[in-house]
C-alpha cells in the first residue's frame, strides 16, 4: 500500500553500492526506515540527495510486507539545513543535533506536537542569527513532549538541580548552584534569547551539556550516553 508522510531525515545507512536505508521520524508512523535504491540517472540520483541530514521531506513510500521498513519511492523536500550558511558553529551543532535526535526519537512514538516542535525549532535555527547555547535551551524544552519534564521547585533552599530525582534539592557547592541557577530560566519556550546577557555564559556550556545528557540518559532513552559529536561542541563553542 503506497501512503504519503512528513519526515526528519536523521540517518543514512549505505547497505550496497546502489541501495541505503534512510532513518526517518515522520508525523504518522514516528522514526521509521526506508529502503530506496540509486541510480546513476542524474534526476534519480537528485532525488536521493534530497535525504540529507536534518532536512524535511515529504515522502511516498510503499509499505513492506515483513513491516521492519518501507520502500523510499519519491521525495520532496521541504527544508534543507544549512543551505546559505557556511557557519562552521552552525555545522557543529546541526552535527550534535543530527545525533542527538536519532539516538532519542528511535524509542518515541508518533508525536505531532513533538514533531512539529522539532521541525519549528531547525527552521528558526537556521532562520536567526547564532545563539551559542541553543542546543541546551533546545533539549530542555524538548523534556516537555517527551513527557519528562523536571519538577521546577527551585528556591533559595533548594537551587541545585538533581539530574536522578529530576528536582531541585538543597546545594552541594557553589559551583552547582550556579549552574542550576539558570535551569528556571528556561522553562518558558526561550530558544532565542532577546539579549546576550541572556545567553549562558562559556564555562558553563560544557557543564550543562553533560547535565542535560546525563537527564536524557536517565529518564528518556541510555542511547543517549553513547553521543559522541557533544566533544566537538566543546571545542568551538568554548
């Protein structure tokens, strides 16, 4: 049976010289797998070229009988990330992104509120200028659709954030607090900030980042702890 979806390209897997699966989390059927083969043909051959990763695409595809993957018939594409943008902080974070969001959406289900946050959210980080702590206010909304938001509870008592119980408890040190003193910021939908004073300051990327890691890791899917393009993001964003 031949159906249509919305998708996100999050992954290319090349299983020969003329054939790949195409990872896709798509408005209908959530993260989904599609066999296409290639051609040498030069309109075939841009057809595929479509499925880069991060893009938006709407697919035809044909349902398999053994139900593990679809066949990959047409594409159009929606939104292509990074297509004016030679920005190299830019690249790295759409890399961190890319790998982020197969590893958590493989376990999510069908989801148009989640899909339509994700697909909002790589449009306007293409659309405006850099922010340097995007990706964090990003994964923190995120929380919200996957149905694992933390408790926000902070006080003068409680400032330090817990990762395992998901609350603010009472301080382990002053270096902590500070940090988890700008996690209530951001439980309001602030992927932009309005002024950099509102950005999170460069020492304390690095550390949130393993923050929110470790909370994905814990309360949404482990594949997260085997992220490994977060180390590139030190390095340039620091």
């Amino acid at each position: 049976m031949m159906y249509r979806t919305k998708g996100i390209v999050l992954h290319k897997t090349p299983i020969a010289d003329n054939k790949a699966v195409f990872h896709v989390y798509t408005t209908a059927e959530g993260m989904r797998s599609f066999l296409t083969y290639t051609s040498l043909k030069r309109e075939k051959r841009g057809q595929w070229m479509k499925m880069q990763p991060l893009a938006v695409v709407d697919l035809k595809a044909e349902r398999c009988r053994n139900g593990t993957m679809d066949y990959l018939k047409s594409v159009e594409l929606e939104h292509a990330p990074g297509m004016r943008s030679f920005d190299y902080l830019k690249s790295a974070v759409r890399m961190f992104l890319n790998e982020a969001l197969y590893r958590i959406l493989q376990s999510a289900p069908p989801d148009a509120e989640l899909f339509d946050y994700v697909e909002e959210s790589l449009r306007r980080f293409e659309e405006k200028p850099f922010v340097p702590d995007f990706h964090l206010r990003f994964l923190w909304r995120m929380t919200h659709y996957l149905g694992c938001t933390p408790v926000n509870n902070y006080s003068e008592d409680t400032p330090f954030f817990n990762v395992e119980t998901a609350r603010f408890m009472p301080v382990k040190s002053d270096a902590e607090a500070a940090l988890s003193a700008w996690i209530p910021r951001w439980t309001e939908d602030l992927r932009f900030p309005d002024t950099a004073a509102e950005v999170l300051p460069a020492p304390f990327r690095a550390p949130m980042l393993e923050c929110l890691l470790s909370y994905y890791s814990r309360h949404v899917t482990t594949a997260v702890s085997g992220i490994q393009s977060h180390k590139v993001l030190k390095e340039v964003l620091r």
